[in-house]
C-alpha cells in the first residue's frame, strides 16, 4: 500500500552533478562494537565510494535495494569500492535491519538529515509525514569527486545498478 503511494510521486529535487567535489561528513552507523563514526574523507586515495541513499529501514523496495546489494557486493569490491547505505533512520534501527537482512555493508544514520541535505537529495514529503531522504545513488572515485549522480524518478524505483557498474569499471 505504501509502495502504491509513493509510485505516483515525482521528482522534486536534483542530487548534487557528476564533476562536483563530493560533500564529506561523519555519520554513526551501530554495531556488536557499539556507535562508530564513518567518514567520507577517511576513504580519499584509497577506495572508491557508493552512496545508496534510501527512504526508511523495514520498508519494502528499500530491503530489495538493501539485499540484491549485499548478493551483488562482490562486484563492487572488486571495483574498489566501500558502499553505504544512508537513511534519516537511527542508528539503533539500522543495526536491527542489518541483522535481520543480513546486509554485508555499513548503514549509516542521517537522523537529522544533513548530509542528504548537502547531496541535494530531499524528498519533499514522505509519505505524509514531511522531509524525507529520496533515493538516490553517487559513486565518488578516490579523489573525492562524483563520477555518478542519480536520483530516481519516485521513491518506488531501484537505482541503475548497471550504471553504477560501468562508472566503477571507468575508474
């Protein structure tokens, strides 16, 4: 049902260009080990960066988002590449997510939703309940700069995960 709703929703924000330096930030993702930061600039000359960024935790499109990337995660580290799934969830309900799905990648809480602010990438209203995090992809190369941009057209769409691909093989 929430599924339905959203599919009708357009586009209303554009997420930050491929050529533009990639905001940094330090976001806490929860695990066994307790609350840890996660910092963009942490991975500069390193690895490559995916961004997922997804509306909410123990939603439906968002677990199949979550767990074809987990049963894909192999291709993207063999591109060099740490992947983060980003939410306005907390960190405690990603940690249960995780577990329950089993997700192979650290989910990191943007509970006050800055950084999704600074990717541009703001659903004007989620599902009646005002600002929420859009879905979206950036792929940021080792030098902190984005290489792929994508929001997609309604919350109910997936990512071009072929794309994200062939960006990863181009670096």
């Amino acid at each position: 049902m929430l599924a339905q709703s959203l599919a009708g929703q357009v586009k209303r924000a554009m997420p930050l260009s491929v050529g533009t330096p990639a905001p940094d930030f330090t976001l806490k993702t929860k695990t066994d080990a307790g609350l840890q930061d996660v910092t963009l600039s942490s991975h500069l000359g390193k690895d490559n960066v995916v961004l997922l960024f997804y509306p909410a935790a123990f939603t439906g499109v968002c677990t199949k988002e979550m767990c074809d990337v987990t049963s894909g995660l192999s291709q993207f580290k063999a591109a060099s590449a740490q992947v983060y799934g980003i939410s306005g969830d907390t960190p405690f309900a990603l940690e249960e997510w995780s577990k329950k799905l089993q997700i192979g990648f650290p989910l990191l809480a943007d509970y006050q939703r800055t950084v999704t602010k600074s990717y541009d990438v703001v659903w004007p209203d989620f599902a009646g309940l005002g600002e929420g995090v859009a879905r979206a992809a950036f792929v940021i190369d080792k030098s902190g700069i984005i290489r792929y941009a994508e929001q997609t057209p309604t919350l109910a769409d997936l990512p071009n995960f072929e794309a994200i691909q062939a960006t990863l093989a181009s670096l």
